[in-house]
C-alpha cells in the first residue's frame, strides 16, 4: 500500500509543478487559460454534491475530481498555515461575491447589512483566486467522492449479507463472490487515495484556516455570544 501511495504523491507532485509553470507571471496568456479551466472544472462539476438525483451532464470523474483538489491543495499551501498573518490578509472575502469566474445555481446567496461596495477596477492578488478555487473544488469534487466512497463500503455490507443468505448454491456464492471481489477492489482505491496521511493533513490545514477566516470575517466574539445564548 506504501508503494502505490508514493506512486500517487510522486505523480500529484510532478503534476502540481506542471501547473506551477503554466500559472507563472511569464506566462500570462497561459496563466489565464488555466484559470479559466479550474473555473470551468468546478462550473461543470456542481451537480456532483446534489443529494437528489444527477443529471447526466457529463460530471468529471472521481479521478479527477481527486487530482485536482490535490493540485490546488498544493498550490495553497504556501498559505494554510494558521500562524501565516502576510498571506492571511490577502485572502479577502470581498473576492467570492465579487471576482469569481463562474457563478452556479447551487451557489449560496449571503445575506449581509453592510455589503461591502468596492472599486470596480480593484486588483486582487492571485492569493484568493486560488484560496476559493480550492475551496470550490473541496466542495464539488472531494466531498462527492467520500460519500461514493461510504456508498461503496454500505454495498460491500449488503452483498455480505445476501452471501451469508445464499446458503450452499454454488453458483449464486461464485456470482456473489464476483460482485464482492470487484467491490472489495473499487474500495482499496478509494481507500489508499481518501485515507492518504498526506491528503488528510493537507485537508485538515485548509479547513482550519478556513473556519479560523470566517470567524475573524464575523468578528466572531466568545463573550458576545456566550451572553447571546445565555438569555
């Protein structure tokens, strides 16, 4: 299992130094293309994180979905340290409601009293443009995954179940054990991609940073709301 996990963290990290290139001030027509394809990625993947029915409008795969939020992971990770105030104070909110690339039906509508009125010819750095992007992709690619992968595992219990029914019919366990070995297989992969150390930790940094950004965005105060809820 440690062997195909370097394999895939070897080929994440090339593949990460490839867009790297591609996203370089030396490249600025290039660098817009790729912006727009990360955009165009989430644009064309919202579908995946429907809890109804999805429509057949082509979503990207698993795989995918997967590489690329790990691409993005490791292009944010200059700034998903929590004790990193310089690139902190680039990651302004003001760029999610007003500078995406791509809007979608799913998008949350955000009440705010005071909505922030900015200069429509305000220049952000790239810093948030990649910080949402990845947060986007999170929500579109990577969330969708681990719940296929908690479908594959309750399949996996169900065919268990049916086999210890099937009593001693030979063909039926032979066709039972079939299904149960592609699934068991299906599972290892979601399994050694989902539950790599460094997936997880990476994962686990960004939504740290984040929820300590939304709360310093809400001038989130312990004592207000301690006193708010004590009433």
């Amino acid at each position: 299992v440690e062997r195909y996990e370097n394999i895939h963290i070897d080929y994440i990290n090339s593949l990460t130094e490839i867009i790297k290139e591609l996203l370089s001030p030396q490249t600025s027509a290039v660098k817009e293309g790729m912006l727009q394809w990360f955009a165009s990625s989430i644009a064309g993947n919202v579908y995946r994180n429907t809890k109804g029915p999805v429509p057949d409008v082509g979503n990207s795969s698993d795989a995918f979905c997967c590489n690329l939020v790990e691409v993005l992971l490791n292009i944010c990770e200059p700034f998903t340290q929590l004790n990193n105030e310089s690139f902190k104070k680039k990651i302004e909110p003001q760029y999610f409601f007003y500078k995406r690339r791509y809007k979608t039906e799913y998008d949350t509508i955000f009440k705010t009293r005071d909505k922030p009125k900015l200069d429509p010819n305000i220049k952000f750095t790239a810093v948030p443009e990649y910080y949402f992007t990845c947060l986007d992709m999170i929500h579109y690619g990577l969330i969708p995954i681990v719940n296929h992968s908690v479908m594959i595992r309750r399949h996996i219990s169900e065919v268990e179940e049916k086999k210890a029914q099937a009593g001693g019919n030979p063909l039926l366990l032979a066709k039972i054990n079939q299904i149960l070995n592609t699934l068991q297989n299906v599972r290892a992969v979601y399994d050694l991609i989902l539950y790599s150390s460094v997936l997880i930790k990476k994962a686990q940094m960004r939504f740290a940073l984040h929820l300590s950004m939304m709360l310093e965005w809400g001038s989130y105060n312990p004592a207000v709301w301690l006193a708010y809820i004590q009433q």
